[in-house]
C-alpha cells in the first residue's frame, strides 16, 4: 500500500466515521458539528482528487453557509436541547437493513464504472482557471439560470418565514 | 329544385318541428306547437304532391354514406318510387288530418307539446321508413316508429287510475314488436349473407334481371324472417295481441299509428320484397293462411267487445288480415289499395271515437252511450259514412278495394273465398252493431254526462268530414274495369305498376266481369243484410250489449278475446317466471352473489392488511421507497 | 486498492465505496431520525456523497465538468437548505415542533 492510498484510507475512514455520527448522535448541535466535520473531510477528499477550487467552495458554501444557517435554525428553535423522541426498535433495524443492502446493490452497481485508465490526464482540472474557463464558456448558460434559481429560493423563503400567522392545518 | 333536392326537405321538416316542440315545446303556447306540428306535416304533405306528381323513373338520393367497410357498403340514401310516394302520400296526408285533430282532442292535455313532438317524430320515422333506398334505412325507420309507438301508447303514463295500465300496455307493444323486429333483423342479415346488399335497387336488379337467386331453403328463411317482422308491426297472428293494448294510448295516436300507418309497415315490407316472395311461395302460403286466420279471429273477438276503441282495434287487425292474404295471394296492389282506403275509413273512424270519447268526457264504454244522434251531428254523419265504408256498402270505397280482395280469393279458392266472406260478415256485424249502440237508442250515462255532451270544435271535425270524403270516394283510385270501359280505371294498379321493381312482373288472374258482377252481388247483399238485422235488432228493439255476466259461451269467448292472452300467458309469460325464479335463487342470489361477495371479502381483507402499510410517516414512505429502489437496481442487475 | 488507478494513485473503486457508504448513511439517516433538521441535514450528507463521486469521475476522466456540476449541486443544495428551512421555521411556528413523526398528515 502506497502513501497516497493510506492516507486515501484513513481519510475515507474519517470521513465515514464522521458521517455515521451525524446520524447516530442524539444532540442535534452535535450533528450539525459532526456534518460540519464531515464537510471538511470530504474536501480533504477533494484535495487527494485534485480538486482544490471545488475543496475551498465545499468549505466556504457548506461549512460556512449553510451549515452556520443550519446551526442558527437550531438555535433559534430553541431545539438545541435533547428532545427527539425515540424511532421505534424495529423501524431502526429495518432501516438498517434497508441501508446496508442498499449501499451492497449500489455498489454492486457502481463498481464496474470504471473500465480504464485514462492517461495522460490534466492535473491542473482542479485549479480555478480551468474551471472558470468552462463555466464561463461551455456552462454559461445554466450558470446564469442558477442565479434566477437563487433569486426564487430567496423570495421564497422571505414569504414563507414572514411573520404573520400562517395555517397549516 | 330536383326531386333528390326535395326528398330531404320531406324528411327534414316533420324533424324540425319535433326539434323545435321537444327543445323549446314546454315555452311555448299550445295554439303555436299544436299549429306548428300540423304546419310541418302539411308542407310535408306538399313536397311529397310535388315530387308525386313530378316522377317518372325511380330516384335515389344519397344523404350519406353510413359504412363502407371490405364487405358492406350501407348508404344512408333515400328512394322514390310510386309505392315509397304513395305511401308518404297517405302518411303525410292522413298525418296532417290527425295532426289537426289532436290540435282540438290534446287541447286540455299537460303533455300537449311532448304530444305534438312525438307525433312528428312518428312522421319522420315513418318516412324514413317508406323512403328509405335500402333494408338498412327501413330498420331504422321501423323501430323509430316502434319507440314512437311505445311513447305514445304509454303517454298517460301518470294516469292516476290507468297510468300503469297505460304503461304495460306499451311495454307489452314495444316487446312483442322486438320479437318481430328480430326476425326481421335475421331476415336482414340473411340477405346480407346470401346477396351482399341491402339495397332495394340493387336486390331487385339481381332478383329480376340477372336472376340469382338464393336456394330455396335460403329464400324461405329470408322470406319467412321478413313475414315475421311484418306480423309484429302488422298485428298478425301471432303477434297481433299488442294492437288492442295499444288503444290506451290517446285517440289520434290509435287512429293514425295503430290504424292508418305504422301497421302498415308490414304491408309496405312484404311488397316493396315481393320479387323475393315471389320466388317463395311456401311463405306466400303462410302469409295467406296466417292473415286468414288473423282476419277471422279478430273479427270474431271484435263481435262482443264493448270498448269502443276495442271493436275499432280488432276491426282494424281484422283488415290487416284481410290485407295480407291479398299479399298472399301476390294481389300487392290491391293490398296498397286497401290499406290507402283502409287508413282514410279506419283513420275516420277511429277519429270519429275520439270525437265521441270527447263528448262523453272520456267515457269509452258504448253500453254507456246510446242516442247520441242528435247531439253530435257531424260526428254522428262522418261516423256512418266510415261504418258504410268498411262494411262494404255499395260505391263506398271499402266496397271496392274489399270487393277486390275477394275477387281475388275466389280466384284462388272458393274455401278461401267462403272464409273470407265469413270475416267481411262479421266485419259488417259487429261495425253496424258499434254504430246502432252508440248512435241509436236511449241515452244510458247519467243525467250529468248527458249535459256535457257536445259536438267537437272545428279543428276535430274538420278532419271527420276531409276524411268521411275520402272514404266515400275513396274507390275511384282503383276502380274497376266493369264500371268505365278504358281510362279511369285501375288507376293505383297501374301507377304501382309503373316504376316499382317486381310488381309490373306479377299477372295476377282477373276474375272476368260476370264472376266480379255475382261476387259485387254477394257482397252487397250481404251488407245490406247484416244493416238491416242489425238496425232491426239495436235500433228497433232497442237491446244493448248485456253485461258479461250473462253472456253465452261464444259470446263470453268472443269478449274475453279468445284468452289469447291467457294463452300466452300460460305458453311464454309463466315459464320465463318460472324460469327466472330458478334463475334468482339459484344463480343469482347463490353463486353471483357469493363471486361477487366473496371478491368484495377478499377486497375488504386485503384492505385490511395493506391500510397499515399506510402509517402516514414519511419515515417509512421513505424505508419503502429504499426498498423499491433496491428491488429495481436488483433487478436491473440480474438482467444484465 | 485494487482496480482502475486514479491519477492521484487511489482506484476509483474505492471513491466509489466511499461515496456510497455515505450516501447510504444519508439514507439511513433520513429514515431513522425524526428531527426534521437532522433530516434535512442527511439530504445534504447525501448531495455530498454525490458531489464526492462526480469530483471522482471528473478526475478519471481528466475532465472539469464534473466539477462544474459540483458547482450547481451545491446551488441547488443552497436553495434547497433556505428553502427547506423557512418551512421548516414556519411549521414550528405553527406546531411548536419539528418532529415529523407528529406530522403524519398524509395518512389522511
């Protein structure tokens, strides 16, 4: 085993490892901390693919927005505290199940993806030179698309969270 | 305009005005739909003159073509020719006079404008009917007329006291008509099967000029399925117990459905085939026994019914009888002549009932009438002059038309003959015993009916006395050669003769003039015989029709209609009873029901046990679709 | 690692694992927890799994369009995020919770 792949390993462990207790912790303040976690890993993992523009926007877009956004929601919930009450036995053990078997068949699925090595390949794809290039040419468009998409996202949710007594039921 | 540009238009306006009357009828004033009704059938009356008078050749107009398909080609086309014009003649004519008549008979009636809306709905049925080009657009028009005649029958459906009377009665016309309207439809698609069209211009080609012709096994079966037809819509034996029922429906509508038109249908069927039943003489000879049978059976019931409307019924089979051995005995005009003259007497008597219903504010019973004479004058003449009509009386028209009937039938057979002059007997018997009892006599209602009756208004005599004409001189439309030497005579054999396909092919045997003048003879004789008797016995005596109690055996057979019905009922009506109960207790409440409730169990069940999959949870919702996907991509898997 | 080197030297296999794993424990996530917080949280977890592998097949293939994809991913994630949010702010605000195990409306 080559350095790259120890590290690859033990970076792919982390990363997993985090993730499970995002889910396993009961502490919601403590998932959000783990995903935050999480987020940082899988830009290492970016990293380790080269990927360095893509690894800093992770930080900066998830960790540092919508994370911090998710945080403040808790916090204004006031949901910081240990309230969630208990998913029953069984619906635990078969959503277990159903995961497990879940991630075999995918990767079952996935695993024959890849049939050769490409050579040759650019290690700068990553930088945002190159990136910028194609986004700005080739991707103009939905680029530009993407803007309207925030601006809808935006209005929206001023509407929803304005402050008049809305009803559900 | 062209004749193929008028046919259409004939057809066109008895419909617009049952559009108008059945879409905007109830907004509008009676007078209005009444006159509007009568207005679209007058005009109809006129186109049909117009293109009467204008035909030389047979004309074919297409409207439109109905299927076109690898074997069947089906148009829906209209065709004239002096029987189809002929026809439309009498219905459009007689239709109007009867129209104008309802105008006066419905005028108190709730129902007036659906009335008027029937009644041209009938029209255009009935001249889609006798117009129609081929087999197929006669279907039509004859079950057209059937639901006519089914709406019509049961018009006073919410009758108090008869409403359901009223009711079965049309149930029972509209059944016994569907059995008829089978056979036709079997003899339909046989001759489908054995000639590929239904077109009459096309069937004839090939039955005269080329002569294919089916075997004769084929023939007869087309033939007899045709006759069966024609006994359903013609009240023949032994489809004919509808008839009678059907006189729950108000009066005009007997008179111009159930005596002057529709059951005419059969007639107009067997002739307008007659190339076919020429080459099917088995069927001739059924036809022939079967309207002899008919003939006197209901004549013999109608001698002891005391129904006015019920004598006139029976009287009415009675000469559809008569009408079909003429086309037994392939007499096919004389049998065209008899109906025309038949629907100008029947139609005015039946008429001249409904103005003697009306006086007697809807009384129909004649042992309650007697001595209305004075009081109803012009329904009392019109009503005489119709009675003289059937019954045979010299220079009248049923004299002449009957008198060929006969002429014919000695021809044929003098069994035949003596049988028949049995029937027109009976037909004068019990046709001068209506008229003595209602007419003559004392009156027997109470005090209070007496002092209500009074004549109809204009718009009902006026028909009586157009129709009582044409009853009187009804006969020059055919008389015969005995009378004026060269022209003038056998004008309606020789119009028919002209241009309907197979009818210029039939030489019948003429009676030669002396054998004509001793038959003219005998049927004189014996209408002026049974007139005298019978004047002696109901208006001399004075004897009314006794109550059913004490009436002889043949008199109480003649009054309870020979049990026909009982008859029918024991044959078909109680084992398809019967037949049914089994059927409910067995199929129906045991194994279709425990099918259908053991499915609804296993629903239920099964609803049951899946209902709690439904939790509501999106937590689950999601644990489901996870499996889903895993259950697809696995699939997917192994596939590869 | 056995299989298709990557360029950095890691087989695309195991980014394959990994990101599947991942999307898994997302997966797990959403159907175990009841804090409709959480849950949006592991729809993120989830997306990053998917932008894990797209920065993978980018790199195999020695082309930036998977990134780029990365790039909308991650707009899309961050309307979502606001979006979900301000529902979810509103549904407290309405039922003074936000545990969906109480929101089983859809049963009806």
């Amino acid at each position: 085993m080559s350095t790259v792949e120890l590290i690859a390993t033990i970076l792919g462990g982390l990363t997993v490892g985090s993730a499970l207790m995002v889910v396993l912790s009961t502490h919601p303040v403590r998932s959000v901390l783990f995903l935050i976690l999480t987020f940082f890993m899988i830009s290492a993992n970016y990293i380790m693919l080269n990927a360095q523009f893509i690894a800093i926007v992770n930080i900066i877009v998830y960790a540092g927005a919508i994370m911090v956004l998710f945080l403040f929601v808790l916090m204004l919930l006031n949901l910081s505290k240990d309230t969630e009450p208990k998913t029953s036995v069984l619906m635990k053990i078969s959503a277990a199940i159903a995961g497990g078997v879940l991630a075999t068949v995918l990767v079952a699925a996935l695993k024959d993806a890849a049939f050769e090595t490409i050579e040759n390949a650019d290690n700068t794809i990553g930088l945002v030179e190159q990136l910028g290039m194609l986004l700005f040419d080739k991707y103009v468009l939905p680029f530009e698309v993407s803007s309207i998409l925030f601006i809808s996202a935006m209005v929206g949710a001023v509407l929803l969270s304005k402050k008049e007594k809305q009803i559900i039921d | 305009m062209s004749i193929q540009q008028l046919l259409p238009l004939l057809l066109l306006f008895p419909l617009i005005g049952a559009f108008i009357n059945g879409t905007a009828g109830k907004k509008l004033p009676k007078i209005v739909a009444g006159s509007l009704a009568t207005l679209m059938t007058f005009v109809s009356f006129l186109i049909a003159l117009t293109i009467f008078l204008n035909l030389d050749q047979p004309v074919r107009s297409l409207l439109f073509t109905m299927i076109d398909i690898d074997s069947l080609h089906l148009d829906a086309a209209l065709y004239a020719d002096n029987l189809s014009m002929w026809m439309t003649l009498i219905i459009t004519g007689v239709g109007s006079l009867i129209h104008l008549f309802s105008m006066g008979y419905m005028s108190h009636d709730k129902g007036y404008y659906k009335f008027f809306t029937y009644l041209n709905l009938f029209i255009f049925s009935m001249l889609i009917l006798v117009l129609g080009s081929n087999y197929f657009m006669l279907f039509f028009g004859w079950e057209g007329v059937g639901i006519c005649s089914y709406l019509l029958i049961g018009f006073h459906y919410d009758d108090e006291q008869k409403g359901l009377l009223n009711g079965l009665a049309a149930r029972k016309a509209f059944i016994m008509n569907r059995i008829g309207d089978l056979g036709l439809l079997i003899g339909l698609f046989l001759m489908l099967l054995s000639f590929g069209t239904l077109e009459y211009e096309q069937v004839s080609r090939m039955v005269l000029v080329d002569k294919i012709l089916p075997n004769g096994n084929m023939l007869f079966a087309i033939t007899i399925c045709l006759f069966i037809g024609a006994t359903g819509k013609s009240a023949q034996i032994p489809l004919f117990t509808w008839l009678p029922d059907a006189m729950a429906g108000p009066t005009p509508v007997s008179a111009l459905i159930h005596a002057a038109t529709m059951v005419t249908a059969g007639i107009f069927l067997v002739v307008r085939s007659n190339y076919l039943f020429h080459y099917a003489p088995f069927t001739r000879e059924i036809i022939l026994y079967i309207g002899l049978a008919t003939s006197i059976v209901a004549a013999f019931i109608a001698l002891r019914q005391n129904d006015i409307k019920k004598v006139l019924a029976y009287s009415t089979v009675s000469q559809l009888g008569l009408i079909f051995v003429a086309l037994g005995l392939e007499a096919y005009t004389t049998a065209i002549f008899h109906v025309t003259t038949h629907a100008f007497f029947k139609a005015l008597l039946f008429l001249g009932s409904g103005s003697v219903i009306h006086a007697m504010s809807g009384e129909q019973d004649i042992r309650k009438m007697g001595g209305l004479k004075d009081k109803i004058r012009i329904t009392h003449i019109t009503f005489l002059i119709g009675t003289l009509a059937i019954s045979g009386f010299p220079l009248f028209s049923g004299f002449y038309s009957k008198d060929e009937i006969l002429g014919y039938a000695f021809g044929h057979s003098l069994t035949i003959y003596i049988l028949l002059v049995i029937s027109v007997t009976m037909t004068a018997i019990y046709m001068f015993r209506l008229y003595f009892v209602v007419f003559h006599g004392t009156f027997r209602d109470s005090k209070d009916v007496e002092h209500h009756v009074h004549e109809s208004p204009l718009s009902m005599t006026l028909p009586l006395m157009v129709l009582a004409v044409l009853s009187v001189i009804g006969g020059v439309l055919n008389l015969p050669g005995i009378f004026l030497h060269g022209s003038g005579t056998h004008f309606l054999n020789n119009l028919l003769n002209k241009n309907v396909a197979g009818l210029d092919q039939i030489h019948n045997v003429h009676p030669d003039h002396t054998t004509t003048l001793i038959l003219m003879g005998v049927a004189v004789a014996i209408c002026l015989t049974t007139l005298f008797i019978s004047s002696i016995v109901y208006k001399k005596k004075g004897s009314v029709p006794s109550e059913d109690a004490q009436l002889s055996a043949w008199e109480t057979f003649s009054n309870k209609k020979m049990y026909w019905d009982e008859l029918y009922d024991i044959l078909f009506v109680k084992p398809i009873e019967w037949f049914s109960k089994v059927f409910y207790t067995i199929v129906d409440s045991f194994i279709l029901s425990g099918i259908i409730e053991g499915v609804v169990r296993t629903v239920a069940f099964s609803g049951d046990i899946v209902r709690k999959w439904q939790t509501g949870k999106v937590n689950s919702y999601i644990l489901w679709m996870v499996f889903g996907i895993i259950g697809f991509i696995t699939y997917y898997l192994i596939k590869l | 690692m056995e299989g298709t080197l990557l360029n950095s030297g890691v087989s695309l296999q195991f980014y394959i694992i990994l990101a599947t794993i991942i999307f898994c424990i997302g997966v797990l996530g959403v159907m175990i927890r009841r804090n409709a917080i959480i849950i949006l949280m592991c729809v993120e977890l989830m997306l990053n799994a998917v932008n894990l592998l797209m920065v993978a097949f980018s790199n195999y293939h020695g082309k930036g369009d998977g990134q780029i994809f990365v790039f909308f991913i991650m707009v899309v994630a961050a309307a979502e995020a606001t979006v979900g949010l301000s529902i979810l702010v509103l549904l407290y605000r309405n039922r003074k919770t936000v545990d969906i195990g109480l929101f089983n409306k859809l049963k009806d």
